[in-house]
C-alpha cells in the first residue's frame, strides 16, 4: 500500500474501505487532496499552542492535515457515522491527538474538551455553515473561547462576510463578522478539488477575532435591527425596521440614518449606534 506524506493512507483508498459516499444531506463533499487540505491548515497560523476545533471532518482530509501540521489537539464533531472508523485510526496513529464527538455540531458543546488558546478550523457542511459561524460571532460574553475561525464556505457566503455598505453581498452577515473580528477570503477552491464536485466555487474565510467590538453595541439589539433590516432589504428603514420602537424615525435620524435609507446603505459604526438607540427605549 502507498502511504501519503503523513504515514497514513490516501484519502481515496480510506474512502474505498470505509465505503464513504458522500451524503447529500449531510451537505458533504469531500476534500481528497492533502497538499490542499494543508494550505487550508496553514491560512489558520501557528497550530502547535493551541487546540483546534473542526466541524464536520467526513474521512478526515483536514483533520490529517491539521495534526501534521502541528495541532496540540484536535476536537473534531462529526455526525456521520460512517466515518468514525477512518477517523479512529487518524487518533490512532497521531497517539490520541484527535478526540472525535459524534453527533449534531448545532446540538453539541465541545468546550469541556477543548483548552485555550482555541482555532475553529473547517471544511464546514453546507447545510450548517452560516447557523455555526452566527453563533460563534454572537456569545453573550466577548471575547470569545476562540482566537480566530478559519472556515470554508460557498464563495457566495464568503463574499457575504467580507462585503463592505453599498453592494448586493452586504448583508447581515457582513455587519455581525465585522463587527468582532477581521474577516478576509485568504483562498478559492474549484469544484474539481472535491469529491463528489459542487455546482459552485468554494472560498476560504479567516476570521481574527477583536479583542473588543469595533463600535460598542448590545449584540442581542444589532442582530435583531440587521436581521429586520436586510430580511427586507428593497424597502426603506422606516418600512423595515416598523415595529422597533414607537418612535423609530427619531431614531433612526439620531444614528444618522435617514428614514429612507435602505439597509445596505448603512455602514456598521451607524447600525451599531442604532441598536444601541433602541436598546435605550
């Protein structure tokens, strides 16, 4: 058997003997290309002082290439039981560096397992990837448990988090990321690096985490204001926003927004002063 650079074997040969096929509707699609899966590893920093958690690890590709870089440890939740095997002789071989937790990353906390320093590092499923990075952006105490997120999405999603006031990407997304951490697409992966090939390309997102919120804000008011406000982004503030308050126009206007505006007008200092207005009422 041909071994690959780590001791282990290729990723194909471990998804021949698992029988691993990747699932529709677990939003799997698998990344078999080690020397990627490193260049992933490595955009997340020095993995040697700290513990890594990953997301949805399928046969292991990034999990191997995490450890070989380096990792102190790896926490890997998986829901599919059929790779629990393959994963199994990944702790095996890197001396019980890896702990796997089966189950549902939405209904799991892995904290008791995990030490800080702590980098969440993920291929993350399709189905789940946006649920898991609000979350992990939006902890009632900041800073959070993690250093910075190194995550895998849609290149659609991607841009989502980096885009700044006035395109069609700016979103919720992009106020809540950018709002606690520095969020930059550091890669894009074709649909050709994985197994089976999504319809779409996929990109890289490094998120660095701010040791505090660039504009103060109570989180719990700006997810709500973002989340009316572009749920219903073509209609002005004063028609999307109705229901925040009684005297919403005021202020609106005391945030320096005008009533006619539309979300992806307003830049993220404004929308942090408008929670914060709100909260007040």
């Amino acid at each position: 058997m041909t071994l690959s650079l780590d001791g282990l074997p290729p990723l194909r040969e471990v998804i021949n003997t698992f029988e691993l096929r990747a699932k529709k509707s677990l939003g799997q699609n698998f990344l078999l290309d080690l020397n990627l899966t490193g260049k992933i590893a490595r955009q997340a920093g020095n993995l040697s002082a700290c513990d890594i958690l990953e997301v949805g690890p399928g046969p292991g590709g990034l999990t191997r290439a995490l450890l070989f870089e380096g990792a102190r440890k790896v926490v890997a939740i998986e829901q599919d039981e059929r790779c629990l095997p393959a994963l199994a002789e990944v702790s095996d071989h890197y001396d019980g560096k890896l702990t796997v937790i089966q189950g549902d990353a939405l209904q799991i906390d892995p904290w008791e397992h995990l030490t800080a320093p702590v980098r969440i590092v993920s291929n993350l499923p399709y189905n789940v990837g946006t649920e898991l990075l609000t979350r992990w952006l939006s902890p009632a105490e900041w800073p959070p448990f993690w250093q910075s997120l190194t995550l895998m999405f849609q290149k659609e999603v991607a841009q989502r988090i980096v885009a700044k006031p006035g395109s069609k990407a700016y979103g919720r997304l992009s106020v809540l990321a950018q709002w606690r951490s520095d969020p930059k697409i550091v890669m894009e992966i074709p649909p050709s690096a994985f197994t089976p090939a999504p319809k779409v390309t996929s990109a890289v997102v490094h998120l660095e985490r701010l040791e505090q919120p660039r504009f103060p804000a109570d989180a719990v008011w700006l997810s709500r204001t973002v989340a009316k406000g572009f749920g219903q982004r073509r209609k002005m503030l004063r028609a999307s926003l109705k229901g925040l308050a009684p005297d919403l126009e005021d202020r609106l206007i005391a945030a320096g927004i005008k009533p006619t505006q539309r979300a992806e007008e307003i830049g993220l200092e404004q929308f942090c002063a408008l929670s914060q207005l709100l909260k007040s009422q």
